[in-house]
C-alpha cells in the first residue's frame, strides 16, 4: 500500500540516519585527536610511539568512514523529492510483487507503518535490472519472478 510523502519519509529516514553517524564519527575524531595530542611522552618510548601510531590508524578509518557518509549524503541531497517518474530512475520508489525499495543509496531495510522498502543503488544487481522499467513490466531476478505495481 503506498502510503502518502512515501519519498520524503524514506528520504529524511536515511538523511537523519547519515547525518547523525556524521556527527558522531566528527566527535570520534576530534577525541582521538584530543587524546593523541595530549598524551605525554613516557620514559617507554616505543610504547608511546606504538599508541600515536594505533590513534592515528583510527583517526585515519574514522575520517574514511565521514567521507564516505558524506558523500552519501551529497548524492541523497540530488534526489528531486517532489517528482514522480513514469520509470525507475535516481529517486524512484518502485513498488513490486516480491518487495518495495528506495532507488538512492545503499542503506538497507526500512520499514513505514507496517511497509518494507529497500534503500538500494542503480549500481547495484536490482537497480540494474530495475533502471528504466514501467509499470506493468516484469523480469526475473533470483529465480524469482518481479511485477512493477508502481512508481513514485
């Protein structure tokens, strides 16, 4: 059943979802940060030079990890919340026989009062097979048989 604002309701889900991992790996940061800076020399030196260097690997994953949520969040900001597609393209809540998912990014599982979506890419084996599709087309995926209901 599709319910009412379905795109911006999955659209803000992920936005909040990305923007507060955001937040927290900054603060995981900038502690890191604060703690390798602050931490004094000791008479063991190479002990002291092993925790800088294991601070620095984290801070280095932690900052790897923000870029690549922020980059996800740059490419849901490009989604046209208020437009409805007569195919699968960037943006497009397709509803089908076997699920319901979000072409945006890959998230995941989301559920809405009750309805399951799917946050998945265009790069991926679905959104691949996906682009372009209308209403009232099917194809197999996963030796599964996949009916287009709607688009949103």
């Amino acid at each position: 059943m599709a319910i009412k604002n379905t795109k911006q309701i999955l659209h803000k889900y992920i936005s909040d979802s990305l923007n507060s991992k955001a937040k927290i790996l900054q603060k995981d940061i900038t502690e890191t940060i604060e703690s390798r800076n602050n931490d004094t020399k000791s008479s063991a030196g190479d002990k002291f030079e092993t925790g800088r260097e294991m601070m620095n690997i984290e801070i280095q994953k932690a900052e790897k990890q923000l870029s690549i949520t922020n980059k996800f969040i740059e490419e849901l900001s490009k989604i046209d919340l208020q437009k409805n597609n007569d195919r699968v393209i960037y943006g497009s809540v397709v509803y089908t026989n076997n699920g319901n998912y979000f072409i945006s990014i890959a998230f995941g599982k989301i559920e809405i009062e009750n309805d399951v979506f799917y946050s998945i890419s265009l790069a991926s084996p679905l959104g691949k097979i996906l682009q372009n599709k209308q209403v009232g087309n099917s194809f197999n995926f996963q030796k599964k048989e996949y009916i287009i209901n709607k688009i949103m």
